[in-house]
C-alpha cells in the first residue's frame, strides 16, 4: 500500500487554530492553503532527492573534510523535511513525505549516472549548484510571499540553502581551476539533462501530485502567493545565469546553454538573449 501523506502528529499538535489564526488575521484563503500544501510537497520531494545525491557524493569526495560536509548537507536537507511537515500539521493540510513527481527521479537517475562515472564534477554541479539554485528561489519566493508562519519557516530553510550554494561554488572554482576543459563538459552534460527537469516543476501542473493531495489541480493559483509563472520563471532564469556566473564558467561555454533553454518553454526570448550576453 502506498503511503499518501503525514499526519502523524499527535492530536496536541496538530492545531488548526494556526490555521484558523491566519485566515483571520492575513486573509488566506482555501486555495492558498492548498497551494502551499502543493510547493511544500514538491519542495520535500526535492529535499529527499538531496538527502540521497549528498550521501551518493561522500565516496567521490577528495578528502575527509569535504566527506563531512556533505555528510552535513545532507543532514540539514533532513530537518528541511521535518520543518516542512510541522508547517503542514500546524496548518493542517497534507503533506507528501516521499518523491511523487517523475522529475525528481529523472535528476536522481542522472545523478547517479554521474557518481557511476566518477564525475565529482557533474555531482556537484546537479546538486550544489544547479538543485540548490532552485530551492533558492522557492523558498526566497515562500519567504517574500507567505503567510507569517510559512515565511519565518522558509527564511530559516533558505539560510542552509543559501550556504550549500556557497559550498558548491567554491568546490567547482576548484576544481575549474585544476581541469577548466572537463568541468566545462559536465557543466554541459548535466545542463541538458538536468535543467529542462527542473525547470518544468516551475509549474502549478502536475503529473499526480495534485490527486495525492486530494486538491484540484486546475484551481491552483500563483496569485495567491501574488506571483505568476512567468515571474517566477524569469527570477529562477536570472538566478541560474548568476550560479553559473559565480562559479567562475565562461560565457562562451554558458551562453548557449542559456540559449537552449528557449526550448523549455514559458521563458522569454528576449529575456533569454540577454542572459546569454
Ligand atoms: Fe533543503
Ligand atoms: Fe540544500
């Protein structure tokens, strides 16, 4: 039998009057709930992925040092889902506690591919840098747009994340240092089969997510966190172009990478041209 969604707390903790607070005080609707209840599944998905990259990166890690840092990683990751699954029961919705989306296992196949060919490289860039440039902006998003308790939450969420991203861009300057030519070619592998992925959850549609939930897709609304998928496209857009930026590659190697990201859909094309200059 498959498992549908946590709650599992005790009933001392599983309060709606938080809910009931926020309707009252913030004027959240329904929907906004079901919206959140929606993010914050797919966000615990991404964590989980995370968990298992770190832990399948320790081997690949040149050092016992680095070994203890992903070790670290992948132990915030975990508190990522905890936090998550107190902010469902306090606001009493549901929420998944295992992957449902097929992206999210795509990524990790990809990843895993990358750890099979001892590409450090690659591993790094999937997960330091390009999966935690998208929890960035989700949480920054949550953060910028919630009700009061969610974004208290994602501010603390985003502070690791954050961090991980700094971690991952000083261990890529690294190794670009010692092999630009090869890191430059996982950099390509990983885009091409990475990004289209990650990209298309920056979306209300969902394979079955919604029908875990018991919510109706067609009625998830962006506007109730006062965004719209074109926003938010754009920002994750900027917000990669500027990873890739920080990490020290080359606009001549990123450039098309950027471009080919027309194809994704829902970006701009304008938009598109400029973050490749
Ligand atoms: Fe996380
Ligand atoms: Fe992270």
């Amino acid at each position: 039998m498959t498992e549908t969604a946590t709650h599992t707390a005790p009933a001392d903790l599983r309060s709606t009057s938080r809910r009931a607070e926020l309707q009252d005080k913030e004027a959240k609707p329904d929907s906004y709930f079901n919206l959140i209840a929606y993010i914050g599944s797919n966000a615990i998905a991404g964590e989980i992925m995370a968990i298992e990259n770190y832990s399948e990166m320790v081997p690949l890690m040149p050092d016992t040092e680095s070994k203890i840092e992903a070790v670290k990683q992948a132990h915030e990751e975990t508190k990522h889902i905890l936090m998550l699954g107190s902010l469902g029961r306090r606001h009493d919705y549901n929420m998944m506690r295992e992957i449902v989306e097929p992206q999210w296992f795509n990524i990790r196949r990809h990843f895993s591919t990358a750890v099979a060919n001892k590409d450090l490289a690659s591993c790094l860039i999937i997960q330091d840098l390009m999966t935690e440039t998208m929890a960035i902006v989700l949480y920054r998003t949550l953060g910028r747009e919630g009700d009061s308790d969610t974004s208290a939450l994602a501010a603390r969420i985003l502070e690791d994340e954050l961090e991980h991203l700094e971690i991952g861009l000083k261990r890529i300057q690294g190794l670009l240092a010692e092999d630009p030519e090869g890191v430059n070619e996982s950099l390509r592998w990983a885009h091409h089969r990475v990004m289209p992925e990650l990209f298309s959850m920056v979306s209300t549609s969902c394979h079955s997510l919604c029908d875990r939930l018991n919510i109706d897709c067609g009625s998830l609304s962006l506007g109730d966190i006062k965004s719209d998928i074109d926003e938010l496209r754009i920002e994750a857009l900027d917000a990669y172009v500027e990873t890739l930026d920080r990490a020290g590659f080359d606009p001549e190697v990123t450039a098309p990478l950027i471009e080919s990201m027309q194809s994704y859909g829902g970006i701009p094309t304008v938009k598109l041209g400029a973050a490749a200059n």
